[in-house]
C-alpha cells in the first residue's frame, strides 16, 4: 500500500511550510519514526519523521518550495502494518501524523533542481545554475535552460533562460544566495506587517542610571546564580507594569470577528539577531519573574534559538515585542510590529553624555527608546502615556 506523507497542522494559525532538505533519498528503505524531512515555518523549523514503515519511493515536495497544510510532501510505499495514528492518513482522510516538539532551526540549504547530467553540462559550459530560473516541472532547470544561458550570456544579456527577464551578467565581485528558509520566511512576515498595519512612531529617551546602578549590585547574586545580569529584564518588568497600566497596548486585532483582543497576560517576546533571520522567543508571564528569573530566561532562550533547539510552544504566542539592539549599535530605529500585536518597543545603546537635572548639568546614562504601535488599535496619546510609564519605571527605580 502506498502512503501519502502530508504536512501535517501543527498549530498556532501556520498553513504552509517550506521544504529545507530531505534527508533521505528516493529508493530508500525508511523506518517508523525515522527523520525524513526538514520544514521551516513562520515560527521555526522542524525534522518530521515518518509516520510507517517502508521504502521512500517519490518525493513530491522539492527544498526551496512552499507547501500547505495538507498537501502530499512524498510518498512511501508500506512494508509493515499501518500504526493507528497514520491510517486516517493512508486512507485518504485527515489525520496527518503530529510533528516533534523541538524545533530544530538551521541554515537553509537550497540548490536549484537539476539532474547531475544538466549540471555537469553548465559545468562544462561555463554557466553558474545557481543563477538559472528552470523552465521544467516544479521549475526543475533543464538542459534547454543551460544552453538558453549560453546564448543570451553571448549577447550581453546574462544567464537567464528563455521565458524569464533577462538579468544583467553576474560580474566575479558579486555573488547570488538563495532566498529561502528563515530570511524569506522573516521577510514574509515582515512584508505582512508593513501592508496591513499602519504604523505609527514614537521616540523618547530614558535615564537608565539607576537601573544600572542596581544591575550592579545584583551581578553577584546574579554570579552566584550562574547567570549574567543584563540590562534587558529590568526593561522588560517596566514595560509589563505600563502594559498593566494601559491594556490598550496588550492587544491584538482579530479583522475577521471585527474585535480587539486585549490580553491579561504578559508573554514578551524578544527579539534574537541571527545571521541568517531574526527569531522571536516568548518569555512567558513575564509579570510573574524575579529580575534573576527573568535574566534565566532570557538567557536560556536566546541560547537555544542560536542553537535551534527551541520548541514551536517558544517561539509563538507573545503579547508584547521587546526588540534590543543597542549592544549593536545605533541611535534608534523604527522597528516593525510583530503581527498581530499592538506595539513593539525598541530600546537601544546607553551613552553617558550631560543632561540638566535640577538646574545643574550632570552626567547620565541615557537610552533612547523607539515605540512602533498599530494605530487602528492606538491613537498617539495612548502611546505616549504608555512610554510616558514606561520612563517612569525605569527612572524611579533606586539602588540600594
């Protein structure tokens, strides 16, 4: 009997993966519960394995394309009885086997689809397949494409085949990556963002001197602990005591039942820079953590999204973004709204510089903070209430 392996609904509002790379061959014989494929979603990636037991005899789903929930990804011709939990499956109904928990993320690999014979031939000829948009099934580059290449690079127009835009010749100081895995799936979202939410902006700057003062003082609980104190959880404890304050802000818009959904919970995500694609881990109730705790947290999460061993339940689900970028560098920026939130908070670089206090000028240290926020959901004056408390927070706290 042959089985049909589809890409099961593995939750939290994802319809499609892209295919990453196989990890078994056609012909191959595969065993229950052995890793088949990797797929990468909007929140994370994963390795599915396979639901029977038999041989991979076709792979429908190739690495670079885009699949929806439900649709064939191979198929597997069956050695040994079905389990209970694929038969819905195998029989044509819909009872897709459950994904693993962890999510493994890596790098997207991507070659284009060709056979080693089309790829010997642009070898030999000169032609770079990477660059080549196929013309074959499931854009497969065929040998006609290669030869295509050839002749309009012979009359000045690059490496394209027939059918597509000719694109300037690639020069040897220029190199081509493939957009695909997490950049792609990043700037999908990104793109989402920017074309449904009209985004407002809103710049303060905070004295963050007397947080530092007490960071301090906790670094050596905090080294007792075995975990470094940052910055970042005693921002993120002022931006739930605002998010408290102004629940306006702890929001979501739900377009198709016409309602705003304010949360009473506070799950942050933040931010983590990846070299290729950001990632947002979720920090759940934050409300309820200690700064040690917090700093745990943030620690543990930031480690496992570097090391894709993040599970989907970690990276989905926040009601409010922190995005930290000031140990990078910069004045402020503009961030983009983590879809479907109310408002993301960027907070940036400290710079000790002279600010009046009192009549006197003094030194601080100063932060400047970026409110991006949706405004259907938030006119400015909720907005700058909220930061207005979130300055408060952090400038009222005193070390002991």
């Amino acid at each position: 009997m042959d089985f049909e392996l589809r890409l099961p609904d593995i939750g939290e509002g994802i319809a499609e993966g892209e295919i990453v790379a196989w990890l078994v061959a056609e012909g191959t014989p595969v065993k229950e519960d052995d890793l088949l494929v990797e797929i990468l979603t909007d929140k994370a990636a994963m390795e599915m394995p396979s639901p029977v037991t038999g041989i991979l005899v076709r792979i429908v789903a190739k690495p670079g394309q885009i699949v929806k929930v439900g649709e064939v990804l191979a198929v597997i011709e069956v050695t040994e009885d079905i389990p209970k939990r694929a038969e819905g499956d195998a029989m044509g109904g819909e009872s897709p086997p459950e994904p693993p928990a962890a999510a493994k993320i890596r790098s997207p690999g991507g070659d284009v689809l060709a056979t080693p014979v089309v790829r010997k031939l642009a070898k030999d000829l000169g032609v770079d397949i990477e660059t080549l948009s196929g013309t074959g099934p499931e854009g497969r580059v065929t040998e006609s494409d290669v030869r295509e290449a050839v002749r309009l690079r012979q009359e000045g127009f690059g490496g394209q085949p027939s059918g597509a835009v000719p694109a300037p010749a690639l020069r040897p100081d220029e190199e081509r990556l493939p957009f695909r895995g997490k950049r792609r799936m990043a700037a999908k979202k990104m793109v989402l963002s920017k074309s449904t939410i009209p985004h407002a902006l809103l710049v303060d700057e905070a004295d963050v001197t007397n947080i530092l003062a007490m960071r301090a003082e906790l670094a050596e609980i905090g080294r007792k602990e075995g975990v470094k104190i940052t910055l970042l959880p005693f921002l993120i404890q002022a931006v739930v005591t605002a998010l408290r304050a102004h629940p306006a802000m702890n929001a979501s818009l739900d377009e198709e039942k016409g309602e705003i959904v304010r949360k009473k919970h506070y799950d942050i995500g933040m931010a983590v820079d990846m070299e290729d694609g950001l990632v947002v881990p979720v920090i759940r109730d934050a409300g309820e953590r200690t700064i040690v705790e917090l700093a745990r947290e943030i620690e543990r999460l930031a480690e496992g999204a570097r090391n894709g061993t993040l599970p989907l339940t970690d990276l989905s689900g926040s009601t409010f973004t922190v995005t930290s970028i000031g140990s990078i560098g910069g004045l402020f920026s503009y961030p983009v709204i983590n879809v479907p939130e109310a408002a993301i908070l960027g907070v940036h670089k400290v710079v000790r510089r002279p600010v009046v206090r009192n009549g006197e000028i003094v030194s601080r240290d100063m932060m400047y903070l970026s409110l991006s926020f949706d405004h259907r959901l938030i006119d400015g004056g909720t907005a700058t209430r909220f930061l207005n408390e979130v300055l408060l927070q952090i400038e009222s706290q005193k070390a002991k």
